[in-house]
C-alpha cells in the first residue's frame, strides 16, 4: 500500500489558472474555451480578468474544438479548458482534422486526467488519452508533474505556435522540478542518477517513481528517475542512454498500459537498444474507488514500483 | 503552392468590373463563371479519376456567387488578416471549391490537372496549409460549422467586420456538431456567420428524406434563432442578393435549394453520380451541354 497521503500536495489547475491570467495580461490574443467548465478549470479569475476573452460554448464538446481552431485562424490563441476525457473522447476527430491537421496553433489543456474523478467512474476517467493523441500527427503530447512544470509548459506552448495537448493534473502532488526549470519539448528530466535500472515517469506518477527510488536505495539498488513530461516529442537521446547505461526500464504512468508513455519507450528501444522492460499503469476500467484507492488496486505506488523494478533485475 | 500573379491580376479586373457593373451585367458575369466552373469540375475529375461530381455541380452556383460577387478577399495575399472567411464543409467537393480558387486567382488553373495526384497538394480534400485560399481542413462532415462559428467569434473578439460564410451539404446536417454550432451562434448573435445549406436532397446512398430527414429544414434553422432564407440555389441573382445582404443581429441560414449534378442532364439528380467518375465521351456530352 501506498504510504502517500493524497491531501498533500499542490493541485496543479492552480497554478494553470494563475499562469493562464498571467499569460493572458502579456499576450492580448489569449482566449480561454470551456464547456460548462469555468468552476471545474479554475476559470473564475480568468473570467473576472477578461470576461470577453472567455468563449463558454456549453456542452459541446465538438463545437468546443472546432471553435478553437476557428479562433486561432482568427489570429487568437485558444487555451481549452475541459474535463479531459470528454474533451480527448467526445471530440477527438476535432482534435485530429480542425486542430492537428489544419496545424492551428491551439492549446488543449485536459483538465483532471487520468483517474482523477475517482469515484465518479471510468465514464469519467482519461486513461485512454495519451494512446489516442500519441498516435495524431503534429500534436505534442505533454504531462507536467508538477505546478512548476505546468507553468513552464504553459509557457512554451505559448511560444511554439502549434498544436499541442497538456495534461492538467487535479491530483495532488509534491513540487519535483528542480528550481528555475525551463520546459523543453523532446528534453526529459533525469531527477535523479543511478545506473542500476530506471525508472521513467510522468505527471502523478513522478513523485512515486522518486520515492521508490528511495526505497530501492535502502535495498542496495541505485534507480534512474526521469521525468518525461514530453511524452511526444519524446526525450530520445535520454532514454536510450538509460537503456544503454542500466540493466532495465520500468516506465509509470497514469493512463492504461497500451499506447502510452510505456508505448513510447517501448517503441524506441524495441528499435535502438532493446532492454528490459516492464510497463506500469492502468489495466482495464477502475472499480469503484477514490483517486488514491485506484492508485493502490492498480499498483501504481511506491512500494509496488520498487517490487517491479527489484523482478525486473532479477529477471536478468 | 505559390500565388499565380498572372490570375490575381485578372481576378482584380474582374472584381472591380462586377462592382462597377449593373446587375444585368453582374448576373451575366456569374453565368459565365458557373459555366467555366461546371466544365473545370468535369476535366479535373475525368483527369483524376476522382471526384464528387453531383455536389460540385450543386455547389457551384453558390461558391461562384461568393467569390465572385461577395467575398472580401485578396488572393495576392491569402493570409491577409481582415479577409472574409470561407469554409467549404462539404470538404469532399474540392474540384469545386479548387476550380473557384484558380478562376479567382488564389493559383493557376493549370494546376487543376494534378487534382489527387500523387504528392499533389490539391488532395481530395482541402488542405490549408497546402492550398492558398483554404481556411481549415475539412473533410470528416460536421466540421465547418463549428470552425466558422470560431472565426465568426473571433472577429467579434478583435472588434472587426470581416464576415464568416460557412458552405454545408444538407446530408451533413445529419451531424450533431452542426447543432451545436448553431445553437452556441445565435446564443452569441454572431451576426457575421452566414451558413449556406447546399440543399440537394440527395446524400451518397439515397435522397436525405429517405435516410434521415431534414424536414422542416428552415424551421429548424429558425427555432435555432438564426435569421432563415431560403432561395433558388442555381438562381444567380436570389445568391447575390441574400449572400451580400449587410450582416443583420442574428446569424444567418441561407437554404440553397439545388439540384444534384446540376447543369448536365443524364447527372441531375442522380444518386450514383455522388462520386461515380464519367468517362470521357460523358464529359464530351456534358461539355456540349454546357456549351
């Protein structure tokens, strides 16, 4: 079990919603687009600060993203702000055709992804995300761990003038970005050295790959942690000497264990350097649970990453 | 692509000629084009072997009313901020929406014979960062409305006046995310969308009737809230009226009653002339129709 406490932590649409207003201050062709999401994507002030800038379509999901790609060819810069599995599922051929493919430069921001909404169910739950979007042409896929990355994601994503989907996590998590951090599309973070196997990480999970990390230090092991918040483009050069330099990768994520960061991996090194793996996340529809249960019924914690990362050696 | 200059400098001429000119004139001018349109639909498909024949020629009067008489646009420089937006929904009838783009100027009608070639940047659906001219990729049905819906707001946002004319198949209304669209403009009053329902009566398989139905068409549209027009769609002087109508308070449907395969009469409404490929004695006949 777990030994985290889920009430500890930092809410990460915080800071999304501070830095959107500040990014919003500097740049006037910043809009903001939900679906009857101002309350659930910390919209209040960005709507006090702007109220005209704010593009509420209700719930429509489709006409949501479709309007967003219209406002970029309008010359504005669209931040969407929406639950992401609906956002992801209900209207993914927009994302792919009015966003992707017709290369505006929208910013699509999946509010409490992954199993976030607990209780509430797999209707609710964005673990399907990553696999869809990973496999959409043009669109960089990334996953903050934390609100310091959330913000400098923010930022790039401004800058870069193309379409990309950010993962805002709900779930509480502890600060992990090292101090003035700049976010970089295609650079992972190596969070922490060791050449005895590794373990790549992103958003919730990253905390938990650190802590495991710890665990196996006691037992002799030394880990690799990296944080590979830009899941597409994906940090190439860093995890093939990951896989050049230890003995295997174990890769967490919140999202099922098809199409995701593992994938990723997995599909590089499978190619450049095969090395063990094994890929941990989501296995099927959650039962019924909070956030911190589900973490703990999937396996999703410190103690069993470290268990994996321990069997993975041993299988050598 | 680059812009031809050579067509640009036509188009200009032309443009400053049809405002200049009294309607007789104007109508005439029309004519000519649709007639230029419907024969450049008939050799870009014969050419490719592909193509959507029955919408583009329903589709025709409509766009060529557009860029011929109303849309505030300058093919020298497709990217000009303040242009009028216009969005073909129907993606799948590119050889019309092509043959208008190089009649206009936006590139040079020779490149109309690479239609679907290989690496060709005209592919069977419109590509903006391909072709100048083209505002969004379109292709899957039910997309140009929310994307216009999006310019439309957008221009309100900067507090400018250029205009958003989205041009949709009837059977594409079948899509739900045209009606959230439409719900969320008129929630808005986005004065400045014009939607154009290409009203044909006949999707791929069958007439909509007998598939979904549409109908009332014009009801639904006006408990939508949207202002409602509904005109001859092969009436040249019934487009240009309503299509340069001034922007009013609510946005604006305008139903463009057509005929499927218009213009070549063994095509008029026939089902299997949505994508069926004439051979080249039907585009010999056709063009002698035309003619």
């Amino acid at each position: 079990m777990s030994k985290q406490d889920s009430s500890i932590g930092f809410d990460c649409r915080v800071a999304f919603a501070e830095e959107l207003v500040s990014l919003a201050q500097a740049d006037p062709r910043i809009v903001a687009v939900c679906n009857d999401s101002v309350g659930s994507s910390n919209l209040v002030a960005f709507r006090n600060a702007f109220p005209g800038r704010l593009v509420n379509v209700g719930i429509a999901e489709q006409n949501m993203v479709g309007v967003a790609a219209g406002l970029a060819n309008g010359g504005l810069r669209p931040f969407v702000c929406a639950a992401s599995p609906f956002l992801t599922g209900r209207a993914l051929e927009q994302i792919k055709a009015d966003v992707a493919y017709s290369d505006f430069p929208v910013v699509l921001c999946g509010m409490s992804p992954g199993m976030a909404y607990g209780e509430l169910g797999p209707t609710h739950h964005s673990i399907e995300d990553l696999a869809w979007l990973r496999a959409i042409d043009a669109l960089a896929v990334i996953v903050p761990a934390d609100p310091a990355e959330t913000r400098a994601a923010m930022r790039w994503a401004v800058a870069a003038n193309r379409p990309c989907f950010l993962r805002i996590g709900r779930t509480k998590v502890p600060a992990v970005s090292p101090e003035g951090q700049v976010f970089e599309p295609g650079r992972a973070t190596v969070l922490r050295h060791g050449n005895d196997v590794t373990i790549v990480a992103i958003g919730t999970m990253v905390a938990r790959a650190l802590d495991a990390a710890q665990q196996l230090a006691q037992q002799g092991v030394e880990a690799r942690v990296i944080n590979a918040a830009s899941v597409k483009p994906l940090d190439e050069a860093t995890i093939l000497a990951a896989a050049r330099e230890t003995r295997g990768i174990v890769t967490v994520e919140e999202a099922v264990v098809q199409g995701g960061l593992g994938s990723a991996v997995a599909e590089l090194v499978s190619q450049q350097h095969p090395t063990r793996m094994r890929i941990l996340g989501v296995t099927g529809f959650a039962p019924t649970g909070s956030a911190s249960f589900l973490f703990d019924h999937f396996g999703l914690t410190a103690a069993n990453i470290a268990g994996r990362a321990h069997e993975l050696l041993r299988s050598h | 692509m680059v812009t031809d200059v050579l067509g640009l400098g036509e188009w200009r001429a032309r443009r400053d000629a049809f405002d200049a000119a009294a309607l007789a004139e104007k109508l005439s001018m029309l004519r000519t084009a649709s007639n230029w349109i419907r024969r450049s639909i008939l050799t870009t498909i014969e050419g490719a072997g592909l193509g959507h024949v029955g919408g583009d020629l329903s589709v025709t009067d409509i766009l060529v009313t557009l860029f011929e008489g109303v849309l505030r646009i300058n093919p020298a420089e497709p990217g000009w901020p303040l242009r009028d937006r216009f969005i073909l929904s129907k993606g799948h009838c590119a050889a019309a929406l092509y043959s208008v783009l190089a009649h206009s100027g936006y590139f040079s009608p020779e490149r109309l014979a690479h239609f679907a070639a290989p690496l060709s940047p005209l592919n069977g659906h419109p590509n903006r960062r391909k072709v100048p001219g083209v505002e969004t990729n379109t292709g899957p049905l039910g997309h140009g409305l929310p994307v216009g819906v999006g310019c439309a707001t957008a221009a309100r946002i900067c507090a400018e006046d250029w205009r958003t004319f989205v041009v949709l198949g009837d059977g594409e209304l079948q899509e739900g995310s045209n009606w959230e669209a439409a719900m969320y403009a008129s929630q808005c009053d986005l004065s400045h969308l014009t939607a154009v329902v290409d009203r044909n009566r006949l999707q791929q398989g069958a007439s909509t009737e007998d598939t979904n139905d549409l109908e009332p068409l014009a009801d639904k549209w006006r408990s939508f809230g949207w202002e409602t027009h509904v005109v001859d769609g092969h009436s040249h002087v019934e487009l240009l009226a309503v299509l340069s109508r001034a922007p009013g308070d609510r946005p604006r449907a305008v139903i463009a009653n057509t005929v499927k395969g218009k213009g070549v009469s063994f095509m008029e409404n026939g089902v299997e002339w949505h994508h069926k490929v004439p051979s080249a004695a039907q585009v010999e006949a056709a063009i002698k129709e035309l003619s």
